[in-house]
C-alpha cells in the first residue's frame, strides 16, 4: 500500500546515469579524487580516503562524478557500499555515479535508498539470475521505490544521518581502542631482552579425527575450524554422542581455552572458547596448554597470538594449501616479561578488551536499529512530522 502523499517510482525516470568516461592519464582527470569499491566501508558512508587518479596509477576509463552525487558500487550489492562525492572527483567502472534528474527527489534521500535492505535485497537477486555478483544498469532501472514529498524526504535524510553520525563516534571509539591495543601489545610483548621459544611456554594440542558418520544432531559440541572466527570460537555446528566424553576426554575444549585453526582458508585465526557447555577438539584445530603455570599466565597466549598472528599467516601462505603445524607455532619467538607483570598486563588488555567488546555489540545494535528504522520511514510505514 502507497503512503499518502507519496508515490510509487521507477527508479531510473528520476535518476540520472553517466553515458560516457573519461581518461584518467590526462588533465584535468589525472589530479582529480578517483573513488573505488574498496574505499567505501561496507553498508555505505563517507569515503575511507581520498587519493587523486594520478597516485593510483589509473589507466583505463573512468566515470566523471559531481560534488553531492551518490556513488553506488554495482559489484557484490551485499556489501552496500555507497556514499555521497564529498567533491567532484572521478569513480571506478565498477561503480555508478547517480544523481536526480527531476527536483521531487533529494540525493541524500536516494543514498538512504540504495542503502536499504529492500534495494540491497532486490540487488542480490537480480545479480543472482546472472550468477555474477554485480548489477547492471538494465537491471537497476526495474526497481522501484517509494517518493515522498521532498520535505519528507529532507526530515528522513537529516533524521537517518543522526544516526550515521552516531554510529560514525562509536565506530571511531573503537578504533582508537584498537590502535592503543595493538601499540600496547607491540611495546609489552617485543622486549628483545627476554626472547625465548613460543614453544617453551605453551604447547598445543592437536585435535581427533572425529568421522562424519559419528555426528549426530545433539549432544557434545565438537569444535572445527569453522568454528573459530574474529576472536571467538562458538560451539554450534556438528555434535557426538556424550559417551564421547570419556574416550576422548584428551581432546576436551573448556571456558577460556585459545583455539586456532591450523589448516585451510582460516588458518592462524584464533579464538577464545566462552561458553559454559564442554566441548571436543577436531582435527586441524589446536589448543594451546600451559607449560608451567607457576611461570606463565594462561590469558596470555591470546594476546601473543594477535602479536604473532601476521607471521603466522605469512608461514601458512607458504605451501599451495594454507596450513601450519604446531611444531612451526611452538618455535616462533616471543618476548615474555616475568609472572608477575604478565598478570599485570593480562589485566590491562582484559579490561581494555572487555570495552572494546561492549563497544562492538553497541555498534552492532545501533546498526542493526538503524537499519529497522530505515525500512520503516522509507516506506512510511513511519511518519515524520514537518
């Protein structure tokens, strides 16, 4: 149903597209602002950095783009990735520049709608029929949205932009939190003085080969590379029997044990194990085990992983298949300052972890609302008042 007041548009009869490039090697265009893909963030805003065509080494054909038009990435729709020219610049082939042809609608009202879940949805469709993840611009002119009045469309943009500046503040909280981990990490961990093998301090424990047919839909949770991801390791996905648990009590995973995946596309990432409910090591999953507690702090493996992570992956890229074994890992040299200090910093990055942490699931929550908010006013299913 069309709110009223509002109308239902082909996309394409208010929007203008570009008909030709330009060549980035000449001037003006080789001292202008050349925008890619992988300069926008993912679900859209302003742009990351800013560099002139020149720096870039461009050399093929590119878009001509006016200060306050959008730009839209017409590859991978999923990853929404659209901003507004804060300049007159240039874009990559890979991306249209769109501005409104006809004065009923506002370029910070269509950013929003390319944007949304619905566009982003209908994106992904389109460019599923082609089994290519992009959307061409036959394609784009068969959507359709929903036109307010333009104040309407003003108080949307403005009130939506609330929210991205919102959302801009906890985004930047957090990367400064993140530089001041990984500055503290470098000075704390890389004392030369006290250099000695990884190996020395931690061992890792190398998972079982649990088969395919011993799965089954509940019961103890058997931890896989899958499971390991941006710090964390969840327990879902495939289970065993709980008799398992006394013939394979060697291979036990509890609260607080580090995990790191030792083969494929994921390996050298590691993960904390959280969760209350015991679980079991699979194969090509290792678990680091203290040496001596008297001597070392088993919090501290964590950290020392972001700090080795780097090397890690640079030894697993080595072969044709990532992988690395855990003889490689325990030999990798690491500064370990005494007990003492150990729980002193374990302390600090705990804490400064624990922030960082409830600064994420607030960005996530604020994205996650935003996103509810945005689909609401955008199809006036909420109206704001002028």
């Amino acid at each position: 149903m069309i709110p009223k007041g509002w109308h239902k548009e082909r996309l394409l009869d208010w929007v203008e597209m570009p008909k030709g490039q330009v060549d980035p090697k000449i001037d003006p265009y080789s001292s202008m602002p050349l925008v890619a893909p992988n300069h926008i963030p993912e679900g859209g805003g302003p742009i990351l950095h800013l560099e002139i065509a020149m720096k870039q080494n461009a050399i093929s054909g590119k878009f001509l783009v006016k200060k306050g038009q959008v730009i839209y990435s017409k590859i991978r729709p999923y990853l929404k990735k659209a901003t507004i020219a804060p300049v007159d610049c240039l874009c990559s082939a890979d991306m249209y520049p769109l501005f409104a042809k006809k004065i009923r609608l506002l370029n910070s009202y269509l950013y929003y709608v390319l944007i949304s879940d619905d566009f982003t949805k209908f994106a992904i469709e389109q460019s599923g029929r082609t089994g290519i993840p992009k959307i061409n611009r036959e394609e784009l002119g068969e959507y359709y949205l929903y036109l307010p009045p333009l104040p309407e469309q003003k108080k949307i943009a403005e009130i939506l932009a609330t929210w991205d500046r919102g959302i801009g503040i906890i985004k930047t909280l957090i990367n400064k939190i993140e530089s001041q981990f990984k500055t503290l990490l470098k000075i704390l961990l890389s004392q030369k003085s006290h250099k000695d093998k990884l190996g020395n301090f931690f061992k890792i424990k190398n998972g079982y080969a649990f088969k395919s047919n011993e799965f089954v839909k509940n019961g103890i949770p058997v931890i896989r590379i899958s499971n390991i991801s941006n710090g964390l390791v969840s327990n879902n996905g495939v289970y065993v029997e709980d008799k398992y648990f006394e013939r394979f009590n060697d291979f036990l995973v509890s609260k607080g044990d580090v995990l790191i995946a030792m083969s494929g596309a994921t390996t050298g990432k590691f993960g904390i194990y959280y969760s209350d409910k015991r679980a079991l090591l699979n194969q090509r999953v290792g678990k680091f085990e203290v040496v001596d507690s008297s001597k070392v702090d088993s919090r501290i493996i964590f950290y020392l992983l972001v700090f080795l992570q780097p090397k890690i992956f640079e030894i697993a890229a080595g072969g044709a298949q990532p992988n690395i074994s855990s003889k490689k890992i325990e030999s990798l040299e690491v500064s370990l300052p005494n007990f003492n200090q150990q729980i002193a910093i374990c302390n600090y990055l705990d804490r400064l972890n624990k922030i960082m942490k409830i600064n994420k699931e607030t960005l996530k929550k604020f994205e996650s609302q935003k996103q509810g908010l945005m689909q609401n006013l955008l199809t006036g299913k909420i109206r704001v008042n002028i």
